[in-house]
C-alpha cells in the first residue's frame, strides 16, 4: 500500500513546497524543521493502522477509559540525512527503540554507483511494527537493502516506509524487492534522471539538513 500525502491540499503539500523551494531551502534550521514535521504528521497517520487497547486511567475527579498503544514501534533510520525526518517520528512515538543504518551511494567514473552498508545497528525486531524512514525514495536500492539487512535479524508484524519524496520507480522496485510492506510518502514524483536524482525533488537531502560533505 502506497500514501501520497500531497494527494490534497494539506499542510504536508506546504512543507513539501518549502523543501522544494530554492529560495528558502537553503535555511537550514527551516528545512530541517519541514521534515521533521512531516514526519511528525506521517507518525500520526501511522498510529492510526496500530493495535490499541483500553485502560482505565485516575484523573482528579474520577476514571476515565483512554487508548493506550499495545506495543511501541521500532524506528530505523538511513543516516545522515534521515536523521530529521527519524526525530520528527520519535517526537509521537517518544517511547520507541531505535536503530541507524549506515548506507550510501559510492559512484564510479562512468556515474554508475553502488550502495555501501557500513554500519547497521537495531534492536529486536522480531513480531514488532518496524519504521523505516530516508528522506528521498528514488531509485529504492538502499532502502530494499537495509530492509532486506533488516530482514535476517527478525521478523516484524508490521512495516511501515517514511519518506519526504518518492519517485514512481523506486516505489516500484522496493515493492518488487519487499512485499508487503507500507510506503507513506510527502509526495511523489514520477522521474528520475540519468543519475538516479528524483526529478523535480529538492536536491540533495543531506546536504541541505548539514553542509556539503567531501567526497571520499
């Protein structure tokens, strides 16, 4: 199942549009705050799909019956520039576990590029709703092999795919690659460039969150 949030007018389209903007994303704090509260209203959204039960909760004046979540998720993360959509989740599920994933994309002379794994850390997985947020969908290799890494550490009752922007064949791949599993997207886009770039997109996600980083 696939949401795009910016199907409607809302306010996930408005910070989709200030993201996008190269008059204003170039405020870091602000583009950091955009995706943070885009995932902060996708964590809402998510909630809804989670198993809850009733307790009986003591106010001052009596007991009221109040929902309360079953079990908490487990949030991962694709570092580094995930990092602000992951705290705008965790900011609703305050009480989640949380793992990072350490991928990128090593490119060669020609513009072609693998993806490094270098660092994978989560904790128990297994029978749990499983998170998994990275900022830009696009050609939906790093995010089929970090869950595909997932995958062999546990199975998850539930998983659940945070992005700020998807791109159709990403979305596509990491279907193919990973059944069943939920995609929530701020928006999506239908083309990618010769270099796997999400067309229009924003740029560079990571880069825009923290400053430019040297290539190795």
């Amino acid at each position: 199942m696939v949401h795009n949030l910016s199907e409607k007018a809302s306010l996930v389209a408005h910070y989709v549009a200030e993201l996008r903007n190269v008059l204003i994303q170039n405020d870091r704090m602000r583009f950091r705050r955009n995706i943070e509260r885009i995932g902060e209203v996708i964590a809402y959204e998510i909630s809804k799909e989670l198993e809850w039960k009733t307790v009986d909760v003591t106010t001052p004046l009596g007991t009221a019956p109040c929902f309360q979540l079953v079990d908490q998720p487990v949030l991962v993360t694709i570092m580094r520039a995930g990092l602000p959509l992951h705290q705008g989740i965790l900011n609703y599920f305050d009480h989640a576990d949380n793992g990072f994933i350490g991928a990128f994309r090593e490119h060669d002379d020609k513009g072609n590029f693998t993806i490094n794994m270098g660092y994978v850390t989560s904790p128990e997985i297994d029978g749990r709703v499983l998170i998994v947020c990275d900022p830009m969908l696009a050609t939906g290799a790093s995010l089929a092999l970090t869950l595909q890494k997932l995958l062999t550490m546990g199975t998850p009752k539930q998983i659940h795919v945070v992005c700020t922007i998807a791109a159709t064949e990403g979305i596509d791949y990491l279907l193919a690659q990973v059944p069943g599993i939920t995609i929530w997207a701020g928006t999506i886009d239908k083309e990618l460039n010769a270099h796997g770039y999400i067309v229009p997109g924003l740029g560079d996600a990571g880069d825009l969150c923290f400053g430019e980083k040297m290539q190795a």
